[in-house]
C-alpha cells in the first residue's frame, strides 16, 4: 500500500523550531510499508520497512522579535538622588530575521543557518533636579547634590576637580567645589541629559547532525560565528559653579588641572585652552560657562567557536509537533573597544578637551541557547513554524561597561560582560 505522508523529525535551528522531523515533517515523498502493518501515530518507530527514494531538502525564512536585558555593571553615570544609568533603559522587542537551509537523509542532516536581529535601540533624557558635584562638595556646599566621582561616568572632571597640584606649582582645586548648578544663591536651571545605547545581532553556524529518520533525539556538532557590535553615548550639560572658595582659589577649573597626568590628564582639542571658569571671570571670559561633556564608546565581539546540539521530540501528533533544543559552545572572542569623551565649553567659553582609547583582545567566550517549538502541516510540502527561545552570551564586551575599565591613562577592553537575549519567532518551510 502506497502512502503520500512523511514522517520525519525536525532540526530546530537557531529559533526553537522543529525541522526534519519524524512525524510533522511530512515530506512529499513515496514510503513503502508492509502492507500488513499498521501506522503508530503515538511514537516515531514505523513498522515494516520505509525505504525513501532521495535526500529531502528543507528551505526556512523566520520573522524574529527578540528583546535583551539590560542589566550592566558600568555603575551609574551620575550619583546622587538623580542617580542614572543604562540599567535605567527598557528595551523593547526589536525585528529580525533568520534564514535556513538544510538536506536530510537517512541517518543525518547537514544545515546552514543565517540570523540577524535589525538592532536594538534605546534612547532616554532628562532633566536632573539638583546640583551636580564634581569634587568632595557633597555634604557641603552641594549638599544634597548629585554627584561624579571615581566610580561613575566622567571620571577626569573628578580628578580635575579633586587635584592638588601645588607640589608642582599648579593650583590647588581642593580650595572650592565645582559642579553643575544650581548650588546655594545660583538658581540655575539644573543640567539636562541624553542617553542613547544601540546593540546588533548577527549570527551564523553550519551543523552536521545525526539523525535518524525514526528517532526521537538528534545530536549535532559544528562551526558558528556570533557578532555583537554595540555603541552607547551619554551627553551631560550644565551651569558650572565654582563655589566657598578659599584663600587662593581660582575660581574655575584651570586649563593645568584638566590637563595634568595627576589631574584631569586631558588633552586640549581646540579653542582658547583657559579652562572653566563661574562668573568671577578669573580664569578667561565672563562666565558662567555653560558646559557639555560627553562619553561615547563602541564595542565589537567576532565570536567563533565549536557548538554541540541536543534536540528532543516532546509531543507529536499528525499534523503537529513540539519539540526542544539546546546548544552549548566554547568561543575564542576577538573583542575591540573604544572610548571617546569631550568636555567642551559651548556659551561663555570655547575651550574642548578630550581624551580617547582603543584597545583590542582574545579571551574565551561562552554561547548557550535553547527553546521551544511547534511546527504545523500547511500542505505535504509547506510547514507553519513558531517557537520561543533564549540565548545567553558570556565573555563579551559591552558597551556601557566600558568606561570603568579606564585606569588612569590605561584602557584594556572589558571583555568580562555578558547578554541575555530572548523572544519568539514566526516562520515557514518549504520540503522537497
């Protein structure tokens, strides 16, 4: 008796769909069973003989809407009762998409799999309700204020801020407290911020699995390649206030304590170089100076490694299958870095300092992902597929953790960080 059914099992690739499957990869193809057995419909074990006339060819294009967390160890880029950071951004589902092509026979499969989420892209900005200290004014003259220090973003305005260069004949910037307004009489309006954090996603692999046409388990070893580049940018702008100054102070930040090795140790990029002065004009024109400090840095992680799979038949039935995955895999992740920051004068001032960094290394990295999914019978040679599906990365670089890696005038990419990415996708197959 001759029957047009398939009844294969599936490779669930990259998404957490069924493919190949023993039962709802109902192929189009003639199978040839003795004519005195029956067809179990509970389990994959097929009575009498099955013969098949070819290799099957599988063609898959999915739709991905996928999210990520958001939980970085950067610390905040400002302290303080306004306290924020990139933990403070929610990402949403962002669109994808992944493309598969595989062939099958008897006992394996061999896949390709292409994957690419279109990018995740937040924005936040705000305006801050306090002052912002740049020194040790906390508790004092800035006394509920917000504040940067060593452990936040814009680390050299605090060490500018905190330097006493006397030793070496520079100013002593210990002797007042520098910050944004408003602080004490200087109603002035509180600095205003904008965050923007943009992270990409492309992946591939080549899978060589084995498959039998009758089993319920398939193992697959193979080659995949994960990139994730990332940018994230903050922008900081204020009043500047040098403030309870003592005998000797300059009024200001001066262009030395932002340039010294043991100060600031920035670099003037442009303008009169005469540093930051409040509106006692003792270090240049008539202030206050209105300030924008900004932190930029990119991140690239090429990941390519060995992967193993394990995918299991959970549930079946004619028309309907649910299956699962895991893959695990060890990576050598070539990771690059960079950090740009600016601090510039931009009303009553027109000085710009900077500094920047790139830096570049190999370490170990770790990929694992798994899901879920169900695969339905459109026709004999069309499949309806969905299917949801987490993927967790370690050993990367990630952008916003960049910036605390900066020791002094050293920067080492961190390469310590990690992502969790989740979502669902929508697909069809097309079989041969």
């Amino acid at each position: 008796m001759r029957l047009l059914k398939i009844w294969k099992w599936g490779a669930v690739l990259l998404g957490g769909f069924a493919g190949l499957s023993c039962l709802t990869n109902l192929q189009a193809q003639d199978q040839y069973l003795n004519p005195e057995a029956t067809f179990n419909t509970t389990h994959c074990d097929v009575p009498g003989r099955v013969s098949q006339a070819g290799p099957t060819l599988f063609f898959q294009v999915d739709y991905l809407f996928w999210t990520r967390d958001s939980n970085f160890s950067g610390g905040s880029v400002v302290g303080g009762p306004d306290a924020f950071g990139y933990n403070d951004l929610d990402f949403s589902f962002q669109s994808g998409y992944r493309l598969k092509t595989a062939i099958a026979g008897e006992n394996y499969e061999l896949e390709f799999v292409w994957s690419q989420i279109d990018g995740w892209n937040e924005t936040a900005n705000g305006q801050l309700t306090n002052g912002v200290s740049f020194d040790q004014g906390i508790g004092t003259t800035f006394a509920g204020a917000n504040f940067i220090n060593g452990g936040t973003h814009f680390q050299p305005i605090f060490n500018a801020a905190s330097a006493n260069l006397t030793a070496t004949a520079g100013p002593n910037e210990q002797l007042e407290h520098e910050g944004f307004g408003p602080v004490g009489a200087f109603a002035d309006a509180a600095a205003t911020y904008q965050m923007q954090y943009r992270s990409n996603l492309k992946d591939w692999e080549l899978m060589a699995k084995f498959a039998p046409l009758n089993g319920r388990f398939k193992l697959g070893a193979g080659w995949r390649h994960v990139n994730l580049d990332e940018l994230s940018s903050i922008s900081l702008m204020g009043t500047f206030r040098a403030v309870n100054n003592g005998a000797g102070a300059n009024g200001g930040l001066s262009h030395t304590a932002l340039t010294d090795p043991n100060g600031g140790n920035l670099t003037l990029l442009s303008g009169a170089g005469d540093g930051f002065d409040d509106e006692t004009a003792l270090l240049g024109g008539a202030g206050p100076d209105t300030l924008l400090f900004q932190n930029g840095a990119t991140t690239d992680n090429s990941l390519n490694g060995l992967q193993f799979s394990l995918e299991g038949l959970l549930l079946e039935r004619e028309s309907f299958l649910f299956d699962g995955f895991i893959k695990v895999g060890a990576y050598n992740n070539q990771a690059r870095g960079t950090i740009t920051e600016t601090y510039a004068g931009i009303a009553n001032d027109n000085s710009v300092y900077g500094r920047s960094f790139a830096s570049s290394q190999n370490s170990v990295a770790f990929v694992g992902q798994a899901g879920l999914g169900t695969v339905f019978r459109l026709t004999d040679n069309i499949r309806l597929r969905g299917g949801w599906e987490v993927l967790f990365l370690s050993g990367v670089a990630i952008a916003p953790e960049q910036a605390a890696a900066v020791i002094g005038s050293t920067y080492n990419v961190e390469n310590d960080g990690s992502m969790i990415a989740n979502g669902g996708n929508i697909g069809l197959e097309f079989v041969y």
